[in-house]
C-alpha cells in the first residue's frame, strides 16, 4: 500500500525548488528548507560575489562539520553517562 506523496515548493536563497514528500513530512521539510535558506543566505551575505555552487558547497561543509561535532558531543556524553552507570551499578552491589 503506496502513500500518497504532496508537492512542496521551497525558497533557497530566491530559487524555487519543488520536492515531493509524504504528507506527514511536510512540516518537517519545510523546517529545513527555512533553515538551509537561512544558513545559504548567511554565507551569501559574507561573499556577495559567490555563485550559486560556491554557497551549496559551502552551507553543505558547514552543515556536515556541525552534524558531526554533535555526533562526536553525543557519543562522549553517552561514554560519561555508561561510565556513571556503571560505577552506580558497582556501588549497589558493593553494598548489597
């Protein structure tokens, strides 16, 4: 059973582009396509004379350097969290 797909258009830095998506993604595309416009339009407004490719290329390393610092922020976290746990669960049953 297929489910139907909507029509999206989106602004990026004055382009229109037109995506299709399920209906229950829509919100959420168009979160990021506002997001993504606002990152473009940032690196834009840095290098007026950049061209279209310059600012993709550019927002996409800016997006994808952010993406993995959270990742590698994440998995410490998760490290420091187990460990805690851990020394918890040795704590318990040193007491026990």
């Amino acid at each position: 059973m297929s489910q139907e797909t909507h029509s999206v258009v989106v602004q990026l830095i004055g382009y229109e582009y037109r995506f299709t998506c399920q209906p229950s993604e829509r919100d959420e595309l168009l979160e990021a396509a506002h997001y993504l416009n606002e990152q473009m339009g940032e690196i834009r407004n840095h290098g007026k004379h950049l061209s279209l490719e310059a600012i993709a290329v550019m927002t996409a390393l800016n997006l994808s350097h952010d993406l993995l610092r959270q990742q590698r922020q994440a998995a410490d976290a998760e490290a420091i969290i187990s460990r805690q746990v851990r020394d918890l669960l040795q704590r318990v049953d040193a007491v026990l």
